[in-house]
C-alpha cells in the first residue's frame, strides 16, 4: 500500500485504485453503487465544489458590488497568495502532501517542494489558471447575479470542444442531448433580460472559454504530472502569484487598494477574508472534482449548483425582474443538469 495512506493527511487525488475486474480503473467497491460511472470520492467532490462555489460568488458579489471595491485584480491575488501560504504551512506541518507518491522523507526546504521539471511541467495549468480566475472576477461584476449564472450555464458546450480538442475526450448522444437542453435553457433565459449590457455578456463568455480550458487542461496535467490537487495548486500560486503582483503594480491597483476608504472596515475586511478561504477550498474542490471525475462534470456541478445561487443573489443584490423566459429557461437549464448527473451516474 502507498506509504502517504498510513500518514494523517488531508485527502488528496491519488489515482484511484483498480485491479482485474475493473476494467476503467475507478475501483469497483468505491462505486456509488453497482454499474455507477462515479465513485464515492468522486461524489464527495461534486458535493464540495458546489457548496463552495455558491458562498464563493456571493462574497465576491458583495465586495465587488456592495463595497464597490475597485480592483478586481487585488482580490483574486489576495486568494491567490492566502492558498499558497496555507499550503506551505500545512506542508511544513506534514499534513498534506503535494505529489501522488510522497511519503514525507524529501527535505521540506521550500526549493525542493516541487521538482523545477514538474513546476515547468503546469506552466500552461498556470497560465489557464490564471486567465480563468480574473476572466470570472471580472464577469461577475458586469452582470447581475442570476444573468451570471444563468449565461455561465454555456461554459459546457465549450467544455466538451476544449476536452475533445487536448484530450480527444468524446461523450454519448445522451450525454450531448443533455447538454443540448442546458444550452437551450440559457438562451430562453437570456431572450429578455432587461439590463442587457454587450461588454458585460462579452466577458462572462470570455470567462466561460478561459474555464473550459483550464479545466481541460487540469484534467490532462493531473495525469501526467504526479502532483495530486495541492500540489497543482501550490505550482499554481506560485507561478501566478508574482505574475499577477506585477500586473496589479503596474495598473495601479495597488494604490488604489490603499487608498480605498473602506479597506480596513470590519464588514470589507471579513467579506475578503470569508473570500480567500473559500477560494481555497474551491479550488481544491475543483482540481479534485477534475481529477477523479471529468473537465465536463465539474462543469455540470457548476449549473447545478446554481438553483441555490440565483435565488440567493436575487433575494441578496436584486437585478432581474421576474420573467416567464426566464424562470422556463432556468427550468431547462436545472432540467438538463439532472439529465446529465443521472446519465453520470448510471454509466450512459
């Protein structure tokens, strides 16, 4: 048995274990149950995901919007930098691990955490990454709650091209007719959306093609880099942070930040702090979510996890008065979500 499953740690995406009767190698007693296409962990996962990403954009609505907090680029790098110093501690304390096959024997010198080739290896994870986290920052400010999660809803079409692009990844009818009614649903949605703004719409799909990248791309580097879910994240951090420092220096968004008159009121400062700790747990969520099941189930967690993010942002921050398009395209949108869990989950 691998030596980091007898160390206290945090659980992490190792590669699930798989024998002769198994023949895709999720393991057969860690199914949902017999026949299922996903596992227990798999599940746990999704579960995760959601319930972090629902918190995750109201926080950052609040401080985006409520606050009126003018630099985007400043939150995303202060939850950039939190996960990576959380990462270090906790692997200085041996409490996780970064790598599928550390049994905690390698130096803990910050240098020799992850090999240099390894690092060079998730530099394109990085750079998705990167563009992901500010193309989403910046979408949710340009349109209201509902509209965000409701045209966000289309990231799986671009999914399901991206996967089949780096990965050759293909999916069944079912799978595709599912995705089909998902689409269909945020159009009928969108028809009539009263506040519609052209740039704001342009960057909530601008964010949608940066996130179907990067989750294909966590998808394909979480195979064949060794890493497991922290130790893509802290490669993450790492590349990025000093990247996205730089950037930030040079748009003045660091003076900015110090000259906003709120920045050490008691509410902004617990909306940011809630926010960098759920980005943390979010993004572990995710990578993990990726790597045990598909770039498109992460996406598809990310609709379902909507019906709790539109009632919440419409009876928190307003925005879109009730239309019948609307509410049949959310219906659709909700419909196509669960169609494509049940075929997830029954092997289709």
């Amino acid at each position: 048995m691998n030596s980091i499953r007898s160390n206290p740690v945090l659980p992490v995406s190792d590669p699930p274990l798989s024998d002769d009767s198994d023949i895709d190698g999720k393991g057969v007693d860690d199914r949902l149950f017999k026949g299922s296409a996903m596992t227990k962990r798999g599940a746990y996962a999704a579960l995760s995901y959601m319930a972090c990403a629902v918190m995750l954009v109201l926080f950052n609505k609040a401080a985006l919007s409520s606050y009126d907090f003018p630099c985007v680029n400043v939150i995303t790098l202060f939850q950039m930098v939190s996960s990576s110093l959380f990462l270090y501690a906790l692997r200085r304390r041996k409490i996780i691990s970064f790598t599928t096959a550390d049994s905690f024997s390698n130096s803990d010198n910050a240098s020799t955490l992850v090999p240099l080739k390894t690092l060079l290896h998730t530099l394109p994870l990085a750079i998705s990454y990167l563009l992901y986290m500010l193309a989403s920052m910046a979408s949710v400010r340009g349109v209201n709650v509902p509209m965000y999660t409701t045209l966000r809803r289309t990231t799986v079409a671009f999914t399901m091209v991206i996967e089949y692009m780096l990965t050759g990844q293909r999916y069944t009818r079912s799978i595709i007719g599912s995705v089909g009614v998902i689409v269909l649903g945020a159009f009928f949605a969108g028809a009539r959306d009263l506040s519609f703004d052209f740039y704001g719409y342009g960057i909530v799909f601008v964010a949608n093609i940066a996130t179907a990248v990067y989750l294909a791309t966590i998808a394909r580097t979480g195979k064949t880099s060794g890493l497991n879910s922290f130790g893509l994240m802290w490669c993450n951090g790492i590349i990025c942070g000093p990247i996205l420092m730089i950037w930030t220096f040079i748009c003045g968004d660091l003076e900015k930040t110090i000259n906003f008159p709120h920045i050490f009121s008691p509410g902004f400062m617990a909306v940011l702090f809630c926010s960098c700790v759920l980005a943390f747990f979010l993004n572990y969520s995710i990578f993990l979510n990726t790597t045990l099941n598909s770039a498109l189930t992460q996406t598809i967690c990310g609709n379902m996890k909507d019906l709790f993010t539109v009632g919440l942002g419409w009876m928190l921050f307003g925005g879109l008065p009730f239309d019948l398009m609307n509410v049949i395209g959310q219906l659709l949108g909700f419909f196509g979500s669960g169609l494509y869990a049940y075929y997830k989950i029954i092997g289709r």
